[in-house]
C-alpha cells in the first residue's frame, strides 16, 4: 500500500484543479487525491492522509471566497468556521479537540484519514507557538503509528501545499521515518521501502490550466550500525534509567522501556563488539514487545501534543529521535535472530556459530557492513578451538577453555581479553565434544561480569 501525506489547504477548498499525471487528466481539488486516483488505475492499493495546522481556518478572506463559492452542502462546516471567529466560547471548544472541526473540512471527507498539528504565526489575534523539531516529530508519530497499524510499502510526501515550515517538516519527518524504516529492516527484501517527494506545478488559475504532478523523486538516507545513546549505568535494571526519565518522567512503563534499551544496547554491543556466543545465551525480547514500547511512545507523545494546541509542549526532539532509532535496531536485530534461529542453548553448536557469523557466504555481519568481523572472528575460532593439537584434547564433558589452553597468570575474566578473543574469554568459555561437534557454553557464574563487559563497550 502507498501512503500519501499533504498539508491540508482552506483557501480555494472547493476549486477542482485540472491535475496531469503520465499524460493523463485527474481532476481533484488536490494533488494528492488525484496521485491516489492515479495508483488506483494502476490497481495499488493507496491512502491520502491530510494533516492540517491547527490555525488554517483563522482567515476570514477564505471563509469569505468560501461563502460566495461554497455548495450548500456544506454549511455545516462554513457556519462552524464563522462561528469559530467570531466567537471566544466556539474557540475555546475548538481548542479542546479541533479534530471535530476539521472533520467537516471538504477535503477531510475525500481523504482517507486527517490529523491536526501544532502552527506557527499569529492569527485573529491568537499567538500559536511550535517548533520546527515539534512539527517533524508530531509528523513522525503519526506515521510510526500508522505504519503499526497498518504496514504501508512506500511512502509519498506531497509538498504541493503548505507554508514553508510545514513542508520542511513533512520532508524530515519522512527522511526520519525512512531512516527508522531501515534499522528495523537489515533482512534482504523484493521491494525495498521508498519514501517519495511529490509536487504539482504552481496553480495559479486552477479553472483552466494543467498541472503536471511530479512524483518519482526518491528521498535517500544512510543508515549505520551505531546505537545513538550509551547506557549509563552496568547492569540491565539501571542502565538506561535517567534517560527513561527524560522521555516519560515517572510514567508506569518506564522499567519495560529502560528493559527494551537496555537488552537493545547489550546485543547491539555482542554484535559490534564480535562476540557471537553471548547472542545464544541470553533471551531477548519478541517482536510484539518492542512494538509494544513503540506504541507506548506514540501513545505518550500523541497525549502530550494534544494537551495545548495553542502551544506545543516542551519535547527534547534529539532524546525521543534517539528513543525511537534504538528501539527500531533493536527490532531490527531481533527479526535477524528469529530468521537465522539464534536463540538461548544450553550447548551451543559450534558450527551454528560458523554457519551464521564466520563463513564467508552466510555471514550475518554481511548485512550489517561489519566487513572486518567475519575474518577475525574466523582466526579466533581457528586458534581456540580447531587446530588439531587443541581439539584432540576436548572431552565428552564440559571443561574450562583454559584446561586446553596455555594457563593464563589471572583467572579472572578480563575485559581486554574478552573483547580481543571475540568472547571466548578463557575463563569463561566452557568446551565439550561429541563426534565431530564442538559446543561451547558459558559459566553462569560469571554471566553477570559479561553483562558489565558489554554494557560498558
């Protein structure tokens, strides 16, 4: 399915305009309706989504062309418009929820679904007050929770209308989605996600002239494997504590959130750091509870943007762009997991470890372009476990690595160490074969040490 966003208009809501796409005519009083009529001759599937700035209908030159050009049908919503300027007590319900008000817009019963955003500007005497970074994640949310919902394959931007601080949102908050899109996304797919700008020529006397929609123009992000925030604190219940906080203060799901990051970081940090046994031996959390914590921040996020729609809440953009980045990682690390079955084993085979991290074709670090990985981690493997003069020695039973290996003076586990032989501390690394098997495992004993190992790299 494509979805298509545009920023909602009021001046000349009833014009229809002569719209060319391909040649061809679609008449629509906007552009977006008519890229929608346009997919749907192409039988794909598609969504027009208006988002409109609280203030647009704060003009009485509009109302006034809409009153002399309105069909009857529509009085409803001119008298609620009148009404709404001229009216302190109209104004005051119409802050509450405008949504009401903007559900009788022409346009919002064409489009498949609307939104109401936060303006910038004075009018009719009303100050409304926002910020560029307000808008594009109020844009943002919106998308993440429609794409929950209901999962769209390409995303169009359609920058027809609107003043210029809405469409640059617009654009970011795609460009942003596109990059959260990617992080959850590492799996190769048929169709990859496209996120498309669009945009019809400047309509200056839309009764007459055609407007030719430009609508292949694909916005481009770079994704790299990096978590945007490290944990504060060694341990799985403190380590994203504060930064919790910072995004929903003292809200009821705040432990479930830090739990996310928390376990996020750790096998973000085993993958980074090469240090594949660690991804078999610890559980991490499914799908549906990392989508979970990303309702949670739409659901807190929504809540706060409609409190005062006067005035956009104070939000740290950078802390929820960082929030929302590291859960779709996660995620998307996750979904990686469930396809190559990595999961705990009480013994893990040591050639489920090749198979999905050091042979060169099947390679999990090939999507995530850790390159250098692969060969160290095959030279590791080679050192501490198949050269014959090792693997000769390994019993039916498991052992300590150390029994096998030139004695070390420490028998503590060093995180130097740890670290530099991609996780087969010997130490902490037990061995055991049976037939041509090798399993490794390690020391529960020492299972909260790795933790502090990885949480602090």
């Amino acid at each position: 399915m494509n979805l298509i966003y545009q920023i909602g208009r009021f001046d000349g809501v009833f014009n229809e305009v002569n719209f060319s796409i391909d040649q061809k005519k679609y008449p629509a009083p906007l552009s977006s309706f008519a890229l929608k009529n346009y997919f749907l001759e192409k039988e794909k599937s598609s969504k027009v989504i208006l988002l409109f700035p609280v203030s647009l209908l704060f003009n009485r030159s509009a109302l006034q062309r809409i009153k002399e050009q309105a069909p009857k049908e529509v009085s409803e919503f001119k008298t609620l418009v009148q009404a709404l300027l001229d009216s302190g007590d109209k104004r005051e319900e119409f802050f509450k929820n405008p949504k009401i008000f903007y559900s009788k817009h022409p346009h919002s019963l064409l489009a498949d679904s609307f939104g109401v955003i936060h303006s910038v500007g004075s009018y009719e005497g009303i100050n409304f007050k926002s910020s560029l970074e307000n808008l594009i994640l109020e844009i943002f949310v919106d998308m993440v929770m429609r794409y929950l919902k209901e999962p769209f394959e390409s995303l169009y931007l359609d920058i027809s209308s609107g003043h210029n601080i809405y469409v640059s949102a617009l654009i970011e908050a795609g460009r942003l989605f596109l990059t959260f899109y990617k992080l959850q996304n590492f799996l190769p797919k048929d169709r990859p996600f496209k996120v498309f700008i669009t945009f019809s020529e400047p309509i200056v006397n839309p009764t007459e002239q055609v407007y030719h929609i430009q609508k292949d123009f694909s916005l481009e992000v770079k994704t790299f494997f990096s978590y945007p925030e490290r944990p504060e604190a060694y341990s799985f219940e403190y380590a994203f504590r504060r930064f919790v906080k910072t995004l929903v203060g003292k809200s009821e799901f705040r432990d479930f959130l830090n739990s996310l990051f928390a376990k996020g970081y750790f096998f973000y940090s085993a993958i980074k750091n090469n240090t594949p046994l660690v991804l078999y031996t610890w559980d991490y959390h499914s799908e549906e509870e990392i989508k979970e914590g990303l309702k949670l921040l739409c659901y807190f996020l929504a809540k706060e943007f409609q409190k005062n729609y006067l005035e956009s809440p104070e939000i740290n953009f950078e802390t929820f762009r960082k929030a929302f980045l590291m859960l779709a990682l996660y995620l998307g690390l996750v979904r990686i997991f469930k396809v190559r079955d990595i999961r705990i084993k009480e013994e893990v085979p040591l050639s489920d470890i090749m198979v999905n991290f050091s042979k060169e074709e099947t390679t999990i670090y090939n999507l995530l372009e850790l390159s250098t990985n692969r060969p160290y981690l095959s030279q590791e493997i080679k050192n501490n476990f198949l050269k014959e003069e090792i693997k000769e020695k390994f019993t039916s039973d498991f052992q300590p690595l150390r029994s096998f290996l030139p004695i070390e003076k420490s028998d503590q586990v060093e995180p130097r160490n740890f670290i530099a032989h991609c996780g087969f501390e010997r130490n902490c690394v037990e061995v055991k074969k049976e037939g041509d098997e090798i399993y490794l495992r390690y020391r529960k004993e020492l299972l909260k040490r790795i933790e502090e190992i990885l949480l602090k790299n």
